[in-house]
C-alpha cells in the first residue's frame, strides 16, 4: 500500500504532569480548601507498579476516568495531552512518533520504532490498530517517550505505548454508550463485569461502529475514509490463594474504504497523467475530493484474533509473572490507484496481508526491604507476516485493454519471519537515604528470514541475524514531593527486509541510539499542582527513514546516517478548585538528520516526461518527517452542579509549528510540507442525581480546520496527499450500572 505561535507555547510551557487523574473519593482533604486532593496514579513504565511522580522516566499516564472526562476516543487522540508526541493514521496505518522517531508505513520485513504493547502483547503490525485498540473500557494508557531498549527491548527507540484494557472486579457493574453524530456516524458500546463467585470474575465488552466517508469521488460519486467496525473482548479472572491468574480473548472485524483518501495535491506538469490525460482530473484537487477509477473503492478488510493468558504469584520475597500472547491479523481487498486520475492503468491491489505473533516473558520482581531490589526477565517472539502484491490496471489505460484482476501472477507474494530471544536484569541500589542507582541491560539476539515469489518466479530466502546489548543507568534523588534524576539508555530497532520484494535485496541494517535524560518531577501545595520536565539529548545512528522509490513509483525504507536530536518537554495539571482540572503541555526540539549524504529525493524537470524522477541529495541539517520544533498543548474539564444535576465541560486546544512529510520534503518542488495547525476538541455532559445517566455531545476539530495527514511526492505521478476529517460533532447517552 502506498504507501499560537511559538513563544506563546513557550511561556505556558514554563507552568510546567504526565498523570491525568480524577478526583478520588478516597482522597484525604486538602488543607483549609474544603475539596478533595487528586489521588495518585500508579504506573508500570519500569514493569513493576510504582507512583508516576516516583519513576524517573518521561512518562503520560492516562486513566480511564481522564479519558472520559476529556472526550477521548481514539487512540491517537492521546498524542494532544503528550508532550513530543505526534500520532496520526495514514491509509489505515496507525504511525506514531516520539521525540521525532517513527515510520508512515511498517512493511512485512520491518516494524515501527514506536514499540506499541496492548493488554502484553507486542503488536508487530500498524494497519488499522487505531480501531483495534479503541478507548472503550481501557484501564490505562502509557506514553513512555525516548528509548525503552533494556525494560523493553526492541523496537523502541522512539518510545513505548502501553495499552491496557480493564481487569475483571469482584464488583457487578456494567455501561451502556451510544453515539450519533454527522457523517452518519453511529457507535454502540457495552460492557459488562460479572462476579462469578469467591476469587472469580469476568468482564467483557463489544462494539459496533460505522462513520460514512468524507471525500468524494467526483467519477464514482462515491465516498471514501468511512467504514464499519465489529469488536468484542473478554477477560476471565481467577485469584486463588497469592496467584492472580487472567485468560483473555479479542474478536475485530473492521471494512473501511482507504484507497481513495490519497488525493492529488497538484494539478500541475508534475503530474504526469494530468499532462498525458487532462481530462481526467476534476476540480478542487487539493480538496476532499479525489478522481480516482473504481479499483481503489473497495473497502479494506481486516480480522484481528488475540489471546493472552497472564500469570501473577506472589511469594514472600518477590513476583513470579507470565505473559502469553498470541495475535492473529488478515487484511483483504486492499487496493490503490497510483495515478490518482480516472484512468484505470496503474493500480494496484493487496489481495491479502498480515501475520501471526506468538509471544511469551518470565518475570522475577523482587519486594525486598534492603537497599538492594531487583528484576530480570526473559523474552520470546516468533512472527510470520506476509504481504501479497498484484498489479491490477489496465494495460492500454483504458484504450481497449482488458485489464488485470487480482489473481493475477503480475505481483509479488512476500513472506517474514522473524524469531528473537532476550534476557534483560535491572538491579536498584538505596545509595543514600534519598538517592537511588538503576543499573541493568538487555541482551538480544534475531534471526530474520524473508521469501519472495515475484510474477510467479520464487527469489532465493534472504537471512540476516543480529545481535544488541542495550544497557541503562539511572540516578535519582527522591526527597517526597520532588524527584530529580539522570538517565543513560541505549536501545536498537530491527534491522530487515523492506517490502514489497520484488528480488533479492540488502537488508536494512538496524538502527541504534544513545540517550541522555535529566528530568525533575515535582508536586506543590498538597499535590493540588504538578509540575514535570525533561530536558534529552539522543543520537539515533543508521536511522531507518523511508524515502522515494524509482522501482515502485512508492517509497522504501533505507538507512540514513543519523539523526540528533535535543530538546525539552514540560508539563502541568492543576486542580485549583474542586471538580476543575487544567493541564498544559509543551516541547521544544532541534531533530536533524546528522549526517544523511545521500537521500534520495524527487527532481522536477517540466520540459521532460516523465516529469518527475528520482535523484539524491544530501539531506544534512534538515529535520526528519513530522518533528515540529515547537509543539503544545491546553486541556481543561470543569465538572459542576446545575441544580440537583451534574454538568460536565471540557476541552483539548493543541499546536505545532511547521514540518515536513518526507526528508527533504519530497524534492525540488518542496511540497511535502506543511505550516502551523491549530485544532481544537471539545465535549461535555449533563447528568442527572446519581450520575448513572449521562447525556452529552463531541465536537472535533471545531473551527474545521482543512489540513491534511500525509503528503508525499511521488516519483512519475506527481504529488497526493491524505485529507484530515473536517469538523465532526454528535450527541452520545451513557448509562451505567
């Protein structure tokens, strides 16, 4: 598949929380204020649980009353109350980026660098994972920025997304929630927890989800960017005796049209069927609407299995964990249209793409009263991905061919499969009464193997093994409120094969990076106003970025020389007033390539045809893709009385200055670029006595904002880009029991 300003974020920077938290019930008073004082939330960024404002890690916590309270819905909505954080969703592909690391696309031979965990498993595939991990009875969310190598292993150089849905109680409950809003958007949400007797319990929940879509097909008349989804889970808990025992099971089923969100950016000569075809695209090109042939309307199909078996005993001396993961992921029907015009002769399909993980970690954790702690573990994971090509134009465009179809030979059948083995100890030393050592590292060694049938020939399998310690140091000095520490981390991301193979190929070489934090998190007047910052520096060497392909007329991902990267991130969350929360949160970073010599670029001659084709340049000094220098954040919720109601406000306004799409913005015609943007969210509730009832509306992107996700100069065609929603709004009704 194809693939306000700056000083004002500053100064409200300055105000400087990563946990987003409700009032508790339970929560002592706070001092002469009559209200209560905001609990704490605890967190299992360092794999064992521990307050967030204790752990010396650049961490955003998300609750799952935070996440109601704010109007959160999708995952990539997190991103608005992170710091550094950038998560969008291009052509389907969930790609999040952290400190300036991350890909658009993971192929079948390579994986983000944005390490993403759901429920323990390690989710190796992005396509669709915005739907798969949806908000609805989440029990947290963790944003842990910069490199995870020893706690976390591969993969995680930008960071880590830790996703855990909610754990069966002892206590009967349930909730009903139903959506409506514009572009015919209807979902219906329940959950049930159902106590099954002394130590057992169930929860399960299930979704149903369907949104028109939002740009036109001015030839077919048709819409794309909407869908449907189907979802259902359930985890059934046992806890005997010290054992804490939870098997886990998840059905998705989701069909959305996203071929045809690629719209032509440029009505110009450097689209080469506009030159060829003029006739072919219509009006309003860089609008929400698209000319594309009637291949591309077919909806992507993806059915997702997942199945976890986790295992918890506590003895005297420590924890005893286990975590058994298996993921199953099959998408169909997937198809394109290169040219991005009404005539049918260069498309392509994906008759068929996804894979099987199989995962499995031991975990010791100590509970020792010395000065001395520790944890160690072991780590599997065996992966099969595949990625099946076709293409599926018409030979003569559209002047009397017969055309293609997607059993065709003319493509490529790709095949990865990856095993990796880890061993990872981190020990915690009490140096003083206030100042506390972390030292540990990680072990890893990969095997990786990748096949290829190419138009019906099979290639010879192409192998690569690799091997990386990544060690962790980190000294703290923890006086109650505050917590001062220093960090040294190194992490790798896999190398691999990228796809589509369409013969045999050097493999991408991984990525390696070294990372210097030193942060403070602090809590004021009786923890009624938090204050966190980190300030890092990292250098990220053979960085995989993903750059114009001639052979594809797409892009392929290559190794860059590196990329450094410093900067600084704060945030706040205020409770000055009982049932008010504010929260700020602001970054700075200077993310440049240093050194990439030689990154290749699209050149633009008008005088020829094709008009565009592939160069090289040397990138040295720019940023990477989708790293804004400046970036921020306002949220606020304010919950109060109306007479014996409840009422409910709230609202996220986010900024970020200008970035780039692709290295070097595609090319000489530096269009993959894009300026400032400004959205913002709001949504509210009333409720009446009891607060079982709740009834309320959403409003995204309110001022409909016109911006797009991606942008991309693609070699031969020309320049598309993918369209942002535009203003969505709707009444939801909840009710809970």
């Amino acid at each position: 598949m194809r693939k306000i300003g700056p000083v004002a974020v500053a100064l409200s920077a300055l105000l400087a929380s990563t946990s987003y938290a409700q009032t508790s019930a339970s929560a002592p008073q706070a001092s002469g204020g009559g209200s209560e004082v905001p609990a704490e939330i605890v967190v299992t960024a360092q794999r064992r649980s521990e307050s967030i404002q204790q752990t010396p890690i650049a961490v955003t916590a998300v609750t799952a009353e935070a996440i109601q309270s704010l109007g959160i819905t999708e995952i990539k909505d997190i991103a608005s109350i992170t710091p550094g954080a950038s998560f969008t969703t291009t052509n389907g592909f969930f790609t999040p980026r952290i400190r300036g690391i991350g890909v658009d696309f993971v192929s079948v031979g390579l994986e983000s660098p944005v390490a993403i965990y759901e429920d323990g498993a390690y989710l190796t595939r992005t396509l669709t994972v915005n739907e798969i991990v949806d908000n609805f009875d989440i029990g947290s969310i963790q944003v842990l920025r910069g490199p995870q190598g020893t706690l976390y292993g591969r993969n995680a150089t930008g960071g880590v997304i830790i996703i855990n849905s909610a754990d069966p109680t002892d206590k009967f409950e349930g909730r009903v929630r139903a959506e409506y809003g514009n572009f015919d958007h209807q979902q219906l949400n329940g959950m049930i927890n159902l106590p099954l007797g002394q130590d057992l319990s169930l929860r399960a929940s299930a979704t149903y989800k369907h949104d028109d879509g939002y740009v036109r097909n001015l030839i077919t008349g048709g819409k794309a960017g909407g869908g449907r989804t189907y979802s259902a889970r359930a985890k059934l808990r046992w806890q005997p005796g010290n054992a804490d025992i939870i098997v886990g099971g998840e059905y998705y089923d989701t069909a959305y049209r996203l071929g045809p969100l690629q719209s032509l950016h440029r009505n110009d000569s450097s689209c080469l069927a506009c030159v060829l075809f003029p006739g072919s695209v219509g009006p309003n090109a860089a609008d929400l609407f698209v000319t594309e042939s009637v291949v591309s309307l077919q909806p992507v199909r993806t059915k997702f299995y997942g199945a976890t078996l986790k295992m918890t005993f506590d003895f005297d001396t420590f924890e005893l964990g286990s975590t058994t993961t298996y993921r199953k992921q099959k998408t169909t029907d997937s198809a394109g249209d290169a040219d991005l015009t009404s005539v049918p002769g260069f498309e392509f399909g994906v008759p068929k793409s996804g894979g099987r993980s199989y995962t499995q970690d031991l975990q010791v954790t100590s509970k020792l009263d010395g000065m001395f702690n520790y944890i160690f573990g072991l780590s599997y994971l065996d992966d099969k991905g595949i990625f099946n090509t076709r293409f599926i134009g018409d030979p003569a465009l559209g002047l009397g061919g017969t055309g293609f179809t997607v059993d065709t030979a003319l493509g490529a059948d790709n095949t990865a499969k990856t095993r990796s083995f880890a061993a990872f100890a981190e020990g915690y030393f009490q140096l003083a009464e206030n100042i506390k050592a972390t030292v540990g590292g990680r072990y890893t060694y990969e095997e990786r193997s990748a096949d290829a049938v190419v138009f019906g020939f099979p290639i010879s399998t192409l192998n690569v093994a690799q091997r990386a310690f990544t060690p962790r140091f980190v000294l703290a000095w923890n006086k109650g409120p505050t917590n001062l520490y220093y960090s040294y981390t190194r992490g790798f991301k896999a190398g691999g094969f990228p796809g589509p193979i369409f013969g045999p190929i050097a493999p991408v070489q991984p990525e390696k990076i070294f990372s210097h934090e030193v942060g403070v998190k602090q809590a004021l007047f009786n923890n009624r106003l938090r204050l966190n910052a980190a300030a890092f520096y990292f250098k990220n060497k053979g960085l995989q970025t993903q750059t114009i392909d001639l052979q594809s007329g797409g892009t392929k991902t290559a190794n860059a020389g590196a990329l450094e990267n410093y900067g600084i991130e704060v945030e706040a969350q205020a409770f000055p007033v009982e049932g008010l929360t504010l929260g700020l949160s602001g970054a700075w970073q200077h993310a440049r390539f240093k050194p990439y010599t030689n990154a290749a670029i699209a050149c633009f001659d008008p005088n020829t045809i094709p008009t565009m084709s592939r160069c090289f340049t040397d990138l040295t000094g720019t940023p990477p893709p989708q790293a804004p220098d400046w970036s921020g954040s306002f949220n606020a919720s304010y919950e109060f009385p109306i007479g014996s109601w409840t009422g409910s406000l709230s609202g996220i306004a986010q900024y970020r200055s200008s970035v780039y799409y692709t290295p070097g913005a595609g090319g000489e015609l530096m269009a993959d670029r894009d300026g400032e943007r400004f959205l913002v969210n709001a949504s509210g509730y009333i409720s009446p006595p009891g607060e079982k009832l709740r009834i309320g509306f959403y409003a995204n992107n309110v001022f409909n904002k016109k911006y797009v996700n991606f942008i991309q100069t693609d070699t031969t065609f020309g320049v598309y880009h993918n369209a942002a929603r535009p203003r969505t709004y709707g009444m939801r009704l909840e009710y809970a029991f």
